[in-house]
C-alpha cells in the first residue's frame, strides 16, 4: 500500500462526465479532496491516462478540471488534479468546506 492521501476526502456522489480526446462517458464524482478525485465511470483508465473532467453543481453550475489517474481499482478510480482554474478551485474549496461543515453539524 504505497498509496498514501495527503489530505482528506469528502464523499460528493455527483454526476460527471469524463474526456479523454475524443472518447467521453458519464460518471458518478464519488469524493473530492482539494487535490484529487474518486470516480466510478465504465471508461476503461490505466494509471497515468490524462483526463478532463467536469461535474454538475447546483444551480445548472458546472466544475472543470484536468486530471491524471493514479489508482484504479475498477469500476473506481483516484486521480490526482493536474489543471484547475482559479474559479473552479474556488468551488471545489466550497463543496470541500459545505460537506466538511455538514459532516461536523451532524456529530
């Protein structure tokens, strides 16, 4: 297990949809850290394939990124974020610190 998270994850279970040149399939986002991505998507990925992928937020909101597969372990995967504008970090920062307030709200 050399696979070691630098930062914490915050389930999202969102829709997407993956690019990767001109093949491109739905997804489901399962988590998000403010550096990397869990993904469940029927594409076939191999560890260092890079993707593009852009998830619908509210309110018809939608997140763009670069990314680059790190762990595969089908249907799943992680990747890490290799591209992020400034305004999409900015609501990846959001779902991240919304999620973590609820999961606290909660306790």
């Amino acid at each position: 297990m050399g696979f070691k998270r630098k930062g914490s994850r915050v389930e999202v279970n969102r829709a997407g949809r993956l690019q990767r040149g001109p093949l491109s399939a739905p997804c489901k986002v399962l988590d998000v850290s403010e550096t990397g991505v869990r993904i469940e998507s029927r594409m076939f990925v191999k560890s260092g394939d890079e993707l593009q992928l852009m998830i619908e937020l509210e309110q018809g909101r939608t997140l763009t990124c670069s990314l680059q597969v790190v762990h595969v372990r089908s249907p799943k995967f992680g990747s890490k974020i290799t591209s992020i504008s400034p305004e999409d970090r900015e609501r990846l920062a959001h779902i991240f610190d919304d999620r973590v307030q609820t999961s606290f709200s909660r306790r």
